[in-house]
C-alpha cells in the first residue's frame, strides 16, 4: 500500500474518536472546559484512542494538545443525568495544532541557550506530567519541541481555565500559597508538595510558551518553587512518591472517569526513576545539585 493510502484512515480514526468524546465539568465548578489529548504513535500506524479527559486541577494536561470544545464548558442533559455528547468541534484549533507538531520552528532554534544545573534541575519538576505528553521537551524552559503558542494557550484554558497574565499568575499564587497539599495532609500523614508544585512548574511553563510571561519573569517565578520543595525532599524518588501519592488522592474526588490515567503516571515516574533510561531528565541531572554551587552542566 502506498504510504499516502495508510495516512488517510489514521486521520479518520482521530476524527472519529473526536466526535466520540464526552464533554463532561465534573469538578462542578462550572468554569472550566474540559480539554483533549491523544497519545502519538508513528503516522503510518495510527493514533491511539484517547486515555483520558483532562481535569482542571489535575495538571494532566497531556501536555501537547488540549483541543478546546464546545461552549459552554459543563452543558449537560435537560434531566440532569449526564453529560452531553459532543459532535462539533474547533476543527481550525486541531489543524493549526497537527501542522504546529509536524513542521513548526524547532524550539532548541529559538531558545538555544545551554541551561545551568540549577536550571534544568527546576524545570525537571514537571517532567513526570511533561513525560505523558507527546512532543514535551525535557531540560528547557520551552515546554515543547516545536514553536506553538496556540497549543499552549489551549492548554491552559481547558485545564485552568487561564487566559491571561492575570489568571496565570493568579493560578501559580494559588498553588504557591494554598493548593491541595494542607486538605490532603490529614490523609496522607503529610503534604504533598510535589503533586502542587509539579503542577506549578508545568503552568510556569505552558505560560511562557503562551506568552503570558517572559523569560526572566519564568525563571524568578520557578525560584519560587526551590525552598518548599528542596527543603521537603532529598531525591527524586522521595518527590515521584509524593506527586503520585498526591494524585491518587486527588482522584478520590476527581471520580473514576480519570482513573486509567493513574497507570500513565506511575509508568511515566517508574521510567524517569530508571537509572538506564539516559533521556530521562532525573537521571541527567541528580536531586543534590540543587544545593550545590549551580554550573552549567551535560548537554543542552
């Protein structure tokens, strides 16, 4: 079969499942969309069938595409006994993004400077969320291979509902300051910081790739993040177990429609942790050096 033949069906696959999905605010807060993300497999064999919707305070964002849907966010049956299936979707968002992935500027070009340890150790808090997502950069401050601030802006819409400089820095004060790590250290015996700030250093990401903020504005609001987690942990390990712990009990209440996602993000820590996996930023670049003197270390 020639190569063009076998694109097509792949395409008809996503569109198809795309018109499947459930648009559904169960966070009942009413001011969220939920978004949509995909797992990539090579072009020439198809797309996975989508493992999760994205809840707006999961920090799932799947990282790479979340496709805004119909508004209003929460639109349900006139009974009340469930969500609305959704058949529309913005088809311009989703080719816009596809082209993006495929031949968009190269983000290394853009952003070619080499990061320093303590640099790269902070933008590898995320990288258990950053691991789950297609097309997600690991030791920069640019979240994605290519150049595309849609993605990004979508992203954060659909997941926390940011949409300006306000919102975003509104968003990181919240997690800074409160998040979910006090109502969830009763049940847990203590905080969990990880699962609040791996999700902080993700929206410090996503907005600087938006445009929400600026390169020296991205790196003090990363800052913010090195006491309460440096002091709180000593190895990646210690914070893998945390943000996952925090997840799952997240879960507890998000409800079981996010269940399955749960086994994406044990796999994605077991595979960061795995001293044989040499792309995996932990294992580039060690917890200690946060606390030593910072130099630009490895590769870029």
């Amino acid at each position: 079969m020639a190569p063009m033949a076998r694109v097509r069906p792949a395409f008809l696959r996503i569109f198809t499942s795309f018109s499947s999905f459930r648009n559904d605010n169960s966070s009942g807060q009413g001011r969220y969309a939920p978004g949509l993300c995909f797992t990539y497999r090579p072009l020439f064999t198809g797309y996975r069938r989508f493992k999760s919707s994205y809840h707006p305070d999961s920090g799932d964002s799947c990282g790479a595409v979340a496709i805004s849907l119909d508004r209003p966010p929460a639109r349900r049956r006139p009974d009340g006994s469930g969500p609305v299936r959704i058949g529309v979707m913005n088809m311009w968002i989703l080719a816009v993004t596809l082209v993006k992935m495929a031949i968009g500027r190269p983000a290394h070009k853009r952003y070619p400077a080499v990061l320093t340890g303590h640099q790269k150790w902070l933008v590898s808090l995320d990288a258990i969320l950053a691991e789950r997502s297609w097309g997600h950069r690991h030791l920069a401050l640019y979240p994605l291979k290519r150049i595309n601030p849609l993605q990004s802006r979508v992203s954060l819409k659909t997941g926390w509902g940011v949409t300006s400089p306000e919102s975003f820095h509104s968003t990181l004060q919240w997690l800074a300051t409160e998040g979910h790590r006090m109502q969830m250290a009763p049940a847990l015996g203590r905080p969990p910081v990880a699962w609040d700030f791996g999700r902080y250093v993700w929206i410090v990401r996503a907005g600087f790739a938006a445009g929400y903020v600026d390169e020296p504005g991205a790196w003090q609001l990363l800052g913010s993040a090195v006491a309460p987690v440096a002091q709180t942990y000593r190895s990646w390990q210690q914070f893998a177990d945390d943000f996952v712990a925090g997840r799952e009990l997240w879960m507890r209440s998000a409800g079981s429609e996010w269940s399955g996602t749960q086994e994406d993000t044990v796999s994605a820590a077991r595979s960061l942790l795995d001293p044989a996996n040499g792309e995996s930023p932990w294992q580039q670049v060690p917890w200690e050096t946060i606390y030593q003197v910072d130099q630009r270390i490895g590769r870029h």
